[in-house]
C-alpha cells in the first residue's frame, strides 16, 4: 500500500508524507496545520520525478539521462522515481502537536 501525500496550503510547494509535516511542526515551533490530501492524476499524461521534484516531459527519464536513475524492476523499464502528477482531493486534515488537545 502506498502511502498517503499531503499539501499544506501555502507552506509549501511540495507534497509530503505525513511524517514529513508533523517533523515540519517541531521544526517550525508550531502547533497544528492543516493538509489537503492528494491523489495521483493518472487521467494526466504527465509524470513526476519524486527524487529530483521535478515535472518530466517525455523521454529525459532513464539509465543515459539520469545518474540516479533507478529500474522499479531491478534490471530496466520504469524508474522507480516516475511518478503520475498528483492532484488535490476533498479531504483535508489538520495535525496538532498536541497527542490530545481538550475540547
């Protein structure tokens, strides 16, 4: 199972894990955030490198354009870094710092 990606609305252009924003609240000294869910866009033609965070166009994605580029299956094909693009989702969540805030 894959895991769950989240954006924070204007903290960050980058999507995460959820790991990555709870360490993002101690970083930051903050409380609570809230995260949009995201979901992989696999209607959009275009992918996603997850290593270098960058949008890919076409065929700059293998073994001679990339030095990190790694096969999903161990032996050639698709980069285990190639990804769909996400999109956002309906469900939103927020996080505390706090394990049980009072109502």
């Amino acid at each position: 199972m894959s895991k769950i990606i989240y954006y924070s609305n204007g903290n960050d252009e980058l999507c995460h894990d959820i790991d990555y924003w709870y360490q993002d609240l101690e970083d930051r000294g903050i409380n609570s955030m809230e995260l949009t869910e995201m979901k992989f866009d696999k209607k959009n033609c275009t992918k996603f490198c997850t290593l270098h965070q960058e949008l890919l166009d076409g065929g700059e994605c293998g073994a001679q354009e990339c030095e990190e580029y790694a096969p999903a299956n161990g032996s050639r094909g698709r980069c285990t870094f190639k990804s769909h693009t996400l999109e956002e989702t309906k469900k939103k969540i927020t996080i505390t710092t706090d394990p049980d805030p009072l109502p």
